[in-house]
C-alpha cells in the first residue's frame, strides 16, 4: 500500500515499492497561481536530497521543486509539457512532477505525514 510524505517546503511524494512520486500541494500550487511551464529532469538523473530537481513557472514566479530524498529519476510527467495547468487543477493525482527511485528509504523518517504538514501551514 502506498504511503504519502510531505515536506516542509511543500512536495509530497507518495511511495510504494521503493519508487515515490513527487509533486507540489495544493497549497503549493495556490500560493503560486496559474502555472504556465514546467522544467522536467531527464530519466535516469540522480538526486541528492535538496537538488533541485523541477522548475515551476507561474504567472507570478518561478519556483524550484526539491528532491525530497536522495533518488534517481525513473519517470516524468510529459503531461504537463503540453498542459501545465494539471499542477493546479489535480496537484495530487493527475499534476504529478515525477517519479524517482529510493536510494535510501530511511530519508523518509524525517518527512511529515498529513497531520503534521496542515499544522505546518497552518
């Protein structure tokens, strides 16, 4: 079964497997706003955790997204090349950023679950 982290700087990566998909939260996507291009890395690349790993760009800014944990790109969303606006509409389903294979799922341990995040945003 899947299980689903977030982090302080607002990804969340859903993990089964060893292999987590990573993307931004709602409340990501709406503190950015309209996003009108998404830079996706290449499969195969390596992570470290704190690599940036995606660009955002919003009608307001651009943002880095950060690998969460150390990995290696295994997949990304191409969706979101023609259609970017899918962050915004399904952050945490269809506007997936990309998937990464684990090099260590003991990274997971410092990551927050559901409750902890709300309370981070508050």
């Amino acid at each position: 079964m899947a299980k689903t982290y977030f982090t302080e700087d607002h990804e969340w990566l859903r993990v089964e497997a060893g292999v987590a998909t990573v993307g931004i939260t709602d409340y990501a996507q709406e503190q950015l706003g309209d996003l009108v291009f998404v830079e996706l890395p290449e499969p195969g690349k390596k992570l470290a955790k704190g690599d940036t790993a995606v660009v955002v760009e919003s009608v307001k800014a651009a943002s880095d997204v950060y690998a969460p944990v150390d990995g290696e790109i295994t997949e990304t969303n191409t969706a979101l090349s023609s259609d970017p606006s899918l962050v915004n509409s399904a952050a945490t389903s269809d506007g997936w950023l990309w998937k990464m294979k684990l090099a260590d799922e003991s990274q997971l341990e410092g990551l927050l679950d559901e409750a902890a995040y709300k309370a981070h945003i508050g």
